[in-house]
C-alpha cells in the first residue's frame, strides 16, 4: 500500500447507515397496515405488518428478518431491516414501493 495509512472515517459511515434506516423507517410508518414497533435510531428498523403483507413481499423478493422477540397482535408479524453505508438507495425504494403494493 506504498506506506500511506488508510483512513477510514466510521462516524460518515454510521451516519450514512442510520440516515438511510431513516428514511426507510419513515416511509413505512407512512404506509398502511405497518407500524413502527419502535422509533428508528440507528440502522435499524422494527416493523409490524399484517403476515398477509409479510408473506406477500417474501414471495416476491423482499429480504428482511422476521423478528421473534418483539410482541405483535394476532394476525401480525414484526420485522427487523438493517440498513448500511452501502445499502443502494434503489434497494430502500424498491422495498418501499413494494411495501406499499401488496
């Protein structure tokens, strides 16, 4: 590496993963039949959608973990997305617009 020291500056990094998770986490509260099971501050988002809706977005591609510890009603599945500086914007769009349509 010809003797330079890499630096690289993680703070821009989380900042960019967390910005992201964001407004990830905003447009699904937005979105009918999902909730937010708590506020987004950090990379991660907690949902709850109706399993209909999780299932439907399984089929269809959707990549997310449903998440066992949290409480949900009958009926309803929560979710865990992670998002990371690296995470397309086209991925958060996709997943939004798909969100949105089943």
């Amino acid at each position: 590496v010809s003797g330079k020291l890499v630096t690289i500056d993680n703070r821009r990094l989380a900042r960019a993963a967390n910005d992201k998770a964001g407004r990830l986490a905003a447009a699904l509260a937005e979105t009918d039949g999902i909730a937010l099971a708590a506020p987004c501050a950090a990379n991660a988002v907690f949902a709850v959608l109706p399993e209909t809706k999780v299932a439907a977005m399984a089929e269809a591609g959707a990549q997310f973990h449903r998440w066992p510890f949290g409480e949900a009603a009958p009926g309803m599945t929560m979710i865990r997305l992670v998002t990371s500086y690296a995470t397309p914007e086209d991925d958060i769009d996709a997943f939004i617009a798909l969100a949105r349509e089943v």
